[in-house]
C-alpha cells in the first residue's frame, strides 16, 4: 500500500529537479524610440496631406531585436532588450511625429488607414543597427526614400539618407539613446527635403 505513496514522492522530486535546470524565459526590457519634438514651423500652412508608409526592409531589420553588428558582417542583437515594435513601424511613426511637429501639411496620416492624400512618403530601410567601427560603437540608419504623387502613383523624388550617431558607451539604454539622437537627424533632414520638392494640393483643393 506504500508504493504509490514512494512512487508520488519520486515523482515530485523528479520535477523539482526538472524545474530547477529548465532555463528561464526571456523577460526583456522594452524600449521605445527616444524622440524630440521639432519646433513647430512659422511659415503659413502648404496646403497639401501626406501619407507615410511603413518602409520595406529585410526580416533582421523588420524586427523587434535590437541588433548589432559586432565584426564584419556577423549581425546580432542585444539579449534581454527589444524595441516597443518592429524597427520600421518605429521609423514610420518618428517620421508621422516630424511632420505633425513642423505643422506645413495640411495633414499627416499613415498607411494603417485609408485617409486620401495628395503625397505618400516611403521608401526602403537599408540599416537600423549599431556597428563596431574601430573598436567603438556607432548607429547607423539608412533610408532610401521615395516621394510619390498618389493620384498618378508618379514619384517626385528619391533621396538616400544616411545616419551615423556615435554612442556614448555600450550599455544597452546608451545604445538606445543614440538611436533616438540618429534618428532625430533622419527626421529632421527627410522633412527638409520633403518641403523643398514643389509640392502642391490636388487640384479641386487650393
């Protein structure tokens, strides 16, 4: 009558054991993209809306992770931290961020929604890393962008944007820090570029 009760006892430590070298599940820490807002434009309203999409990007970038290249061409990514959402939503949405800050389009959505607009912004992200460089570690963001007309689907301009931030140290929350910083440039310098096109309303809209 004893064995059952020897046989639970045995099984009982058996998965204690088991318990005690299964490895833990990744708690990582989430981050956000920094940003700072750009001064808001005194010059008057342009008059015409602007759609930004989501840019295309291979799955190491369409990611989560944080990564990193360390040496060459090895990519990976920092353990225990990852980003509020997929790097290329993160981007979109600094971009969404810049343009509502300047305040010259008449109005700024994305591609989650079936807003009309008169221009859509999008492109191709090439690099959302941090890389090693001579020992030291820096951002690098590269943005292939593409300006279309939506009404005719006719691109009005195409520009690379490269970024390379240096970061103050290797510790994850300064790797962080100098994505924010790279990618305040990003923002700053594709706005610039996106009002010195000659862009105008649809006609029907002056």
């Amino acid at each position: 009558m004893r064995l059952p009760a020897f046989l639970s006892a045995g099984m009982a430590a058996a998965l204690l054991v088991a318990c005690s070298v299964l490895p833990k599940a990744e708690s990582p820490d989430i981050y956000r993209l920094p940003a700072t807002p750009l001064p808001h434009a005194q010059a008057a309203p342009a008059g015409w809306s602007l759609r930004i999409g989501t840019p295309q990007a291979e799955r190491m970038i369409d990611s989560s992770r944080i990564a990193v290249m360390p040496q060459g061409n090895v990519i990976s990514v920092y353990k225990g931290a990852r980003w509020s959402d997929n790097a290329t939503t993160l981007l979109r949405n600094r971009l969404i961020d810049a343009f509502r800050d300047d305040g010259r389009a008449a109005s700024v959505s994305d591609d989650d929604n079936a807003l009309p607009a008169d221009y859509t912004l999008t492109g191709d992200l090439r690099a959302f890393q941090s890389e090693y460089r001579e020992g030291a570690p820096v951002v690098v963001i590269r943005f292939d962008a593409r300006l279309v007309q939506a009404n005719g689907l006719r691109v009005i301009a195409t520009r690379r944007f490269d970024i390379v931030q240096p970061v103050g140290g290797t510790a994850v929350p300064q790797v962080v820090a100098a994505f924010g910083q790279a990618s305040d440039t990003l923002a700053t310098q594709v706005l610039a570029w996106t009002l010195q096109q000659p862009l105008r309303p649809a006609a029907g809209r002056d």
